[in-house]
C-alpha cells in the first residue's frame, strides 16, 4: 500500500515524464511543476503581522520562483542512468 505524501496525495509521477523532463521536454518539466505547485506554495508561505499585530499569511513570490528554478535545474541535471 502507497503511503501518502504531501496533504494525503498518493499520485506519483510517471516515469515516462520523469524520463521525458530529464531530457529537457518543457511539457514534461511543468507537468512536475504542476505536481510540486502544492508543495511549493506552502514552502514560500509567510506569516507576516500588520501595525496591530495580527498576523497574515502571505505568499513570498520570489521564493516561489526561487525554488521553482531551483527544482527546474535539479530536473535537468538528473542522472536517468543512475
């Protein structure tokens, strides 16, 4: 039995677009884009407080971009051989 992953997802990847990202396909590479999106958002999540105190949660795009680079470079440098 799959144990779920990030909020309860059980889906996996398919190794075609794994294999087909690592080779440098841009639909391949958004599609796992697409299935960290999740993930991500909450990584670059802030909680931030106005003049009262209270706090907000904030999105914190440029970590979000930062760490969509970060995942698009990791994808290409990928080793399917290993």
């Amino acid at each position: 039995m799959n144990k779920p992953n990030y909020k309860g997802n059980t889906r996996l990847l398919p190794f075609r677009v794994i294999e087909a990202a690592a080779s440098g396909d841009e639909t391949a590479i958004n599609a796992v884009l697409k299935h960290y999106e999740g993930y991500i958002i909450a990584l670059s999540t802030r909680r931030l407080f106005d003049e009262q105190g209270n706090p907000h949660l904030v999105l914190d795009s440029e970590m979000r971009r930062t760490l969509e680079t970060r995942l698009i470079l990791k994808i290409l440098q990928f080793d399917m051989a290993a």
